[in-house]
C-alpha cells in the first residue's frame, strides 16, 4: 500500500500536524430562478485519520452539497463555491490547480452515494468497472487489474467474488450492490471515505451489515469516515464526533456521546426529542414546529429562530450567533447555549 | 372495543412473472378492532405494500377474503363495492407522487365529493375541503395551490385529508413517513394519533421502521416472504419477540444513544432476502436463520400460539429473547 | 369547485403566458399568419392570378415588393395568397394526425396487452412507410389534375404522419398511468373516463404538444415538397411549396421567388413550433 501511495506525487505545503480534511467557512450558493439559494453558508468542520464523523441534518440543510463541493463533483452552474476552503492535509484543494486537485481527490478523497445503481455504470460488469480504475490510476496491466478487483470484491465481502466479478450492476442486490461502490471507492486506497446517505434506501437487516463493514474498512485501513445521514440511530451506532448542519451551517458539533446525553443547541435538542421513544409510547411526539427556511430566503440572525422555542431578541438579529465553545471539544452556534443544556 | 373491522382470510396474492409466479402475499391473516393501529413490519420484498393495495381493492387477490365490517370486498360488486370502498381508505408513500401534479390541492382534496356524488351536496363541497384542510392542520386559502407549492410533510397532509374525505372507518398507511424528515415525521405521527382519536379511525400501519411502528401501533405482524411470521401486542413483539427474524429485526434497528453501542445485543443476519419467485420451502427464513435444522426445511411452521412463545409465531423452534 | 378549477390550470397558464415574450413574439407572428390566410387582401392589393410576362424575372419595386417570377406573377402576392392553401393543408393534416395518435397511442397505453400489440405493431408498419413515397403514389391516386388537391394532399399527410405522435403518447400514458395519483383516484373509485380524463391525459399531453407542434411546421414543409415533385396541389391552387418548384429552374436568373415562399415557410414553422413550447410550458405547473 504505501508504495502505491508514493506513486502520488508529494503534495507541495503538507502540513502533517493539520488535520485530514478540514472545511473551512465554506459557503456554495445556488444561482436558481427563484434567486440565489444559499445551500452551504459556512460550514466548518474537521476530521483525523481512523476518526468517523458524522453530519447529522435533514434534507435541504446542505450536508450533501457540502460533501459534494469536497469532491469536486458540483454542478457549476448552477452552484457556486463563493468562499472557503477545502484543506487535504493543510492543504487548500480549491486553491491548487485543476490537474493537481484532481489527482488529489481520485487518489485520497473518495465518496459513496445513497443511490449505488445509479452510481454504476449498467452497460460495464463490476469487474471491468473496477479493473479501469487500476488500469487508468494505476496503469496496471489488464490481468493484475482484473486480480485486484477480485480481491476487492472479497474485501467488502462479497460471497463467491472470483465469479461474480463478470455480474452487471443490476445482478445484485441492493445490499450487494452498495458493497461493490464501496470497493469501487476503496480502490485507490484513499484516507477520506465520505459516505453520503449509504444505507438510506436499504432494509435494516442490509443496512446492519453495510454500516458493519464500513467500521470494519475504516479500522483496517486507518482511513477517517464522514457519514452524512439523517438517522440519528445510525450516528449513535458508528460516529466519534458528530457535526449538526441546519440552514447551511454547523450549528453544533460535539463528541457523540455528549451530543446525545446534553445537546448544546435547540435544534439538535429539538431533534433527539423528536424521535418515537419507548418510554413516552401514547404521548404525543415533541415536534419542531414549522418548515426549515427557503434557501432563497434565510432568517436574519439565527438561522433556526422561527422555529426555536429558546429564542430572544437577540437571535432574530444579525450577525448570526458565532460558534460557542460550550465546553472542550464542543461548539454550539447558540446565545443561550447555557439554557439549553440545563446549566 | 373488539368488534372487528377489517378481517383477512388465508389472503393470496400471486404474480405472474418470466420465472413463474411471484407470491407477493401467500396467506395472510388479520384482524383488525375498532379505533385499533395494527402495524405490519418487514423489509422490502417482504409482501407488505401488496397487502396494502389487497385491501384497499388496488389488487385482486388470487385467493382469500377481505372482509369490511363482515362485508367480503372480494365478492361485491357495482354500486355496493364502490360504498364499501368507502370504508377503507390509503394513505400512501411518497408525498411527491401521490398528488397529480395538474390539480389543485382543492381539487385533489374535492375529487371523492365528485366520485361519490352523494356523500356531499354539491354546494357544500368547497366548504367540505376548506373543512377537511383545517383538519388536517393546512391554511384552507391554500386550496387554489398545486402540489409542488407544498412540502414533503405538508404534502402528506394533503394525501390524509383526501383520504379522510369520506369518511373512512379504516386507514391503510402505507410507508406514510418513511419519505420525510425526522422532525415532520414527527408531525405526521402526531397528526395521525389525533385523528385516530377524533374520528375513531382504525389504522393499518405499514412500515420498515420499528421505532415509529412501536411508537404508534397497538399490535404489530412480523411479514417475511409474503406471510406473517409472528404477531401480537406492540410490548409482546419488541419486548419479547420469539421469532427468530423478529429478533433479528429488532436488534438490527440502530438505537439512538451511543451509551449502548457494543453492548446491544446485535444479530446481523447474513445474505438478502430470497427471491419470493422462489421461497425456500418449509420455512421462508431458515436460508438465513441461525437456528435452522433439518425439519425446518421439510415442514412449515404455522402461525400459532406455542410452548414458548405467549403469542403467535412461525417458528418451530419459537423461544423468548429479548433483543436490545 | 368548477369555477375555482378553471381559473387554476388554464387561467394560471394565461397568467403566465401573458409574461412570455416568446409567447407574445410567436402568438402575433401566427395571428398575422393565419390572418393572411384568411383575408390575403388585407396585405397586397395585387391579383396573384394577373401575371404579365412582360414583367419577367423583375427585381423587387415599390410595387411588387419581392419582384415578379418567370411567370411575370406579383411575388409578394403569389407568398401572401398562397398562405391560405400552405396552412390548410398543414393545419388540417396535422389535425387529421394528431386526432389518430391521440387515439391510438391513448389506447395502446391504456389497455396495454393485446391492444398494444396490436396497435403498436401498427404504428411500427406505418412508421416502416417511406413518406414521400407513399405520398406521391397515394395523393396521386386521389387527385384528379382538375383540382388543386388540397383535399388529397391533407388526407395523405394525415393519414401517414400520425405515427410519431402515438408513440410518444403511448409511452407517456405507460408512465402517467402507473402515477401513484392514479392508484389513489382509482382507490376512490374513479371510472374509467375519469382516470384517462382527469389524471392520465393532462399529465401526458406535454410532449405531445410538442411532437404535433413539429409535426405540424413538417407537414407544411412536406406539402411543399409534394407540391415541388409535383405530387401536392395543382390546378389553381397556390402555395409555398408550388411557388418553391417553379422558382426552382430560375433561381439563378432571379432568387427572389424562391426566397421569399421559403422565409415564409421558414418563419410559420418556427412560429408554431415556440407557440406550442410556450403553451406546453405554461400548463405545466410545476415550471411555475
């Protein structure tokens, strides 16, 4: 492994005390007919190797568009990066040439979709699909890549690899076929898995064994795991730390088990009480009331005012509340912090 | 509070298919009680959508009955079917596909007043959907916007009030939150309780996910491979489950509180579900049950009471653990 | 609710095409069109019969705008006065086509199975016809050279270029049909016609506004190529098409008769084709 690593040119002002990745203010607008929709409006966050972050949101809170800009994947235009950075190891990626960041991001950064059939090519076997991968990154001739994608497939555990290498996408099931874009995204040995709703569309059964083998790979390989999901059972089960996205920024991170026995922000409360529990089984759920904000249309202030049963005056005001240090490690975007956790 | 609303006998549901015949549904029994939530659980495949279209008469079942207040809904015909339909009515998945995107939330919502003509007076049908909308907690002057104008939760709201429109003793749900946010699901959840409650609605509850089953039904049937393979109280099935799949089930679902990881009790089931084109025989979960042995592939277990399971289960071996 | 319904779908899709400029750039453009066909006399003062061959391959002047052809015929009146028979023929064929797909792609569609077999197989032999082809056999046959063939050439056209248009509306019926919309109206109990009528149709007829409005510039196109192969109108009638194959042999000498019918072919078709995108837009609300 670390001699294919060393194929990979050395990245000019690696700073090997930085972190793995770190997002900085990072703001992605989008120009729409409604307007400029502020789908990221900075977010930070950042993520060491061997460590599983998780960024906990609901849909239209810009967590995948986030993971989305990492990747270099944005559609532009519509989106727009308008400020930020991206840093790979101390290094800012939006500010390095387009060939560089490139190859930064094919051989470091990989990602896996929610929805993996789309994510395949139908026309290709998996196997070619893989063995590409290594022929074009690697230049491995046709038989060593052909080998590699066999043991890949045997790495996500796929049973009876060495025949189904020649199977199309569709051949497999849904669990199946998650597991061959994790191979596809383990190929070339990256140390950031950004893993974007993976088990979303599978059943629970399926979705224990997926989440399993993500661990599993993650330890193996030392590798750092962001996990973008709305499922706050999945986050408690996998995550070291977790960032809370609302509105297009972070709204609190923490480590995951302070999160959940004292949240810090009146959104993430907001939520864990939202979720059906056993002990309260007849009562009514505690709801958060109202709709999250048009993109088109933030609030001024806070951006979860509207909706916060904590907020004062001075939440519906600009700027917005700045990122509290609540306590070590944890950072909440709320003026009234204290009150939320109880203090 | 027992009298039975909805009944299935040894409901059938075969499809044909390249690879012969699909059995979607292959025996299922239920009951469902006045002002009653009975949940249905399983995993994709597992037949429970295709209940759902047999007893609301989207499918015609291959075989069984489905009885509406002792009515069999597979034998009327005409003008009494279409009054027995009334009765039971769907609530379904996806809040984007439900609702044609070229009506208005009032047509939509007006659509039964014109199908059953006599339900409502003519000139009382816009107030019947203003009605209807405050119901179901939307703004009533939002009739006159589409579909697309509306969220995802906000667009459920609208699927339940037409269902609610003629007023149904029986609510097929359908996967009714499985599309929306946790903090609307919250919402739906809510709001549903609330008419159940108002209008004294029995609830047929399908879903995937346990923890909203558990939170909202009053018993709950275990579906694999198009049967029931064990049912009973909610408290019967999640506390003490004696079904292996069951089991499986309930410890496969992730727990929010990180207190408890890798002290759950956690049975990861290995390989997908069978194809039902093809169901192993005997017993449809033994390809991937840990405590299969040889009878279990020669004989089917019924659905029944046992030595050591207090409440129905399909399993031969059916024995109490609690999965947490 | 019958009033509120039809202030919603079609009076939003006027609200909203009120602001289109393209609507408006395309709508008077087929007023004035249709216009001309209607009363050409409104636009030329000159007898598009009068032809003085004295005035032979004449450039444009003040009084013939566009020149005079071989012939010595008044261009501009030629072009204007043969609106009428260009957009006869391209209206009603297309009328005639459209009436067909709707029905047989709505059918195919619908009931599927055996009836789609049938008519899609159907469609494909139509499809298999070579256009021109059949269309100079076929009009030929129906035209007498006593008369100007409108009648023939209209049938034709209609009867051969319905095909497209089925198509696309059978397989745009397969997807509205399977709408979860259309399981919740039928689990209310919705018949049939109310199904086809109410969910299935209006969520289907977009992009076959789009294939006839096509459909619709290439059938006026395809009468002035029948007429250039002499297979179209004939006798007395005067059109684009006829205009186009005279102009042809001449068109070194004098360009101007061949120009002009073919801007105004040129122009109608494009006008058409934006109206009926615009329409198309506006009765979808979700482009709102």
């Amino acid at each position: 492994m670390t001699d294919i690593k060393g194929q990979v040119d050395a990245l000019p002002g690696t700073d090997p005390r930085a972190p793995l990745l770190q997002i900085n203010d990072l703001h992605v607008e989008f120009h729409t007919r409604d307007g400029v929709a502020k789908a990221v409006n900075g977010a930070s966050f950042w993520l060491n190797p061997g460590e599983t972050l998780a960024i906990l949101g609901e849909s239209g809170c810009g967590k995948s568009v986030t993971a989305q800009a990492i990747m270099g994947i944005l559609e532009t235009p519509p989106a727009h990066i308008t400020q930020g950075e991206v840093r790979y190891r101390g290094v800012d990626l939006l500010k390095l040439p387009e060939a560089q960041r490139r190859k930064v991001r094919a051989n470091r950064i990989a990602m896996i979709f929610q929805d993996a059939l789309s994510a395949l090519n139908p026309v290709y076997s998996v196997g070619f699909q893989l063995a590409e991968l290594f022929r074009v990154h690697r230049g491995m001739s046709r038989g060593d890549a052909r080998k590699r994608a066999v043991e890949l497939l045997d790495q996500v555990r796929i049973p009876g690899a060495k025949s189904r290498v020649h199977d199309y996408p569709h051949q497999f099931s849904g669990g199946m076929r998650q597991r061959v874009m994790i191979a596809m995204a383990l190929a070339l040995d990256p140390e950031v898995l950004i893993a974007d709703e993976p088990t979303t569309a599978l059943d629970v059964t399926v979705q224990a064994q997926i989440m399993g083998l993500l661990a599993e790979l993650r330890r193996e390989r030392n590798m750092g795991l962001v996990l973008i999901t709305h499922d706050m059972g999945v986050v408690a089960d996998v995550a070291d730390r977790i960032s809370v996205m609302y509105a297009g920024r972070v709204v609190e991170e923490a480590p995951v088990y302070d999160i959940y026995a004292r949240p810090g922000h009146p959104y993430t409360r907001a939520l864990l009480e939202s979720i059906p529990r056993l002990d309260l089984k007849g009562q009514q759920l505690s709801v958060i009331q109202g709709l999250p904000p048009a993109l088109t249309d933030i609030p001024a202030g806070c951006a979860f005012h509207p909706r916060c049963r904590y907020a004062k005056d001075p939440c519906r005001q600009d700027p917005a509340p700045p990122a509290y240090s609540i306590a070590p490690h944890r950072t909440a975007r709320c003026h009234f912090f204290r009150e939320v956790l109880g203090e | 509070m027992s009298d039975v609303v909805l009944q299935t006998r040894s409901l059938v549901k075969h499809f044909k298919s390249r690879d012969g015949a699909v059995r979607a549904v292959d025996g299922v029994d239920l009951q469902l009680r006045r002002g009653e939530t009975l949940g249905v659980v399983g995993e994709s495949g597992c037949g429970k959508s295709t209940l759902a279209k047999l007893l609301v008469g989207l499918e015609k079942p291959t075989s069984g009955a489905i009885a509406v207040r002792g009515q069999d809904m597979v034998r009327l015909k005409g003008g009494d079917l279409r009054r027995a339909r009334r009765n039971i009515q769907m609530v379904m998945q996806d809040p984007y596909t439900s609702l044609n995107p070229r009506m208005t939330v009032g047509d939509i919502i007006g659509e039964p007043f014109e199908i059953h003509s006599d339900v409502v007076p003519k000139g009382k049908r816009r107030q019947a959907v203003q009605d209807l909308l405050d119901t179901v907690g939307l703004n009533p002057d939002h009739a006159g916007r589409y579909p697309h104008q509306f969220s995802g939760g906000q667009r459920q709201r609208i699927g339940i009030a037409r269902a609610l429109a003629l007023k149904p003793e029986i609510l097929v749900c359908d996967e009714p939150v499985s599309a929306l946010d946790v903090s609307i699901q919250a919402q739906v959840i809510n709001l549903l309780e609330r008419l159940q409650d108002d209008f004294g609605l029995s609830y047929i509850f399908i879903a995937h996910d346990l923890s909203v089953v558990r939170h909202i039904a009053d018993r709950v049937a275990v579906m694999y491979l198009g049967k029931i393979v064990e049912q009973g109280h909610d408290v019967a099935i999640y506390d003490q489950p004696t079904h292996p799949y069951t089991q499986a089930l309930i410890s496969a679902v992730p727990v929010p509180d990180p207190r408890l990881r890798g002290r759950r009790d956690q049975i990861v089931l290995e390989g997908d579900v069978p194809s039902p084109a093809d169901p192993p025989s005997g017993c449809r979960f033994r390809t991937r049950c840990w405590k299969s042995q040889h009878v279990c592939g020669e004989q089917e277990p019924v659905l029944q009471i046992r030595e050591r399971s207090p409440h129905p289960s399909a399993c031969h071996f059916a024995e109490v653990r609690r999965v947490r | 609710m019958s009033d509120t319904r039809s202030r919603s779908l079609a009076g939003d899709a006027w609200t909203d095409l009120r602001h289109n400029k393209i609507f408006w750039a395309s709508g008077v453009l087929v007023a004035l069109i249709l216009l001309m066909a209607v009363v050409p006399s409104l636009f030329t003062s000159a007898d598009p019969a009068v032809c003085t061959l004295a005035n032979q391959n004449q450039g444009p002047s003040s009084t013939a705008w566009f020149g005079y052809d071989f012939q010595g015929c008044d261009v501009f009146a030629r072009t204007v006065y043969g609106t009428r028979d260009s957009l006869e023929v391209g209206l009603l064929s297309t009328l005639l086509a459209g009436v067909l797909g709707l029905i047989v792609g709505m059918a195919a569609g619908w009931f599927g199975g055996v009836v789609d077999a049938v008519l899609s197989r159907l469609t494909d032999i139509m499809l298999g016809v070579p256009l021109l082809l059949a269309a100079v056999v076929f009009s030929g046959r129906l035209s007498s050279p006593f008369e100007d063939g409108v009648f023939a050439v209209t049938l034709t056209l209609g009867l051969l270029t319905w095909t497209a248009a089925a198509r696309v509306m059978r397989s745009a019926v397969i997807t509205a049909k399977s709408q979860d919309y259309v399981a919740a109206a039928r689990m209310l109990g919705a018949g049939p016609a109310r199904l086809v009528f109410r969910h299935v149709l209006p969520n289907s007829i977009a992009s076959f506004i789009v294939v006839i409005t096509i459909l619709l510039g290439t059938n006026i196109a395809a009468e002035a190529t029948l007429s250039y192969l002499g297979a179209g109108l004939g006798g007395d009638a005067i059109s684009w098409g006829l205009q186009i194959a005279e102009a042809r042999n001449y068109a070194r000498i004098a360009a101007s008769p061949l120009v002009w019918p073919s801007v105004f072919l040129a122009v109608t078709v494009l006008a058409f084709i934006m109206l009926g995108d615009a329409i198309r837009d506006a009765f979808d609300p979700k482009l709102r």
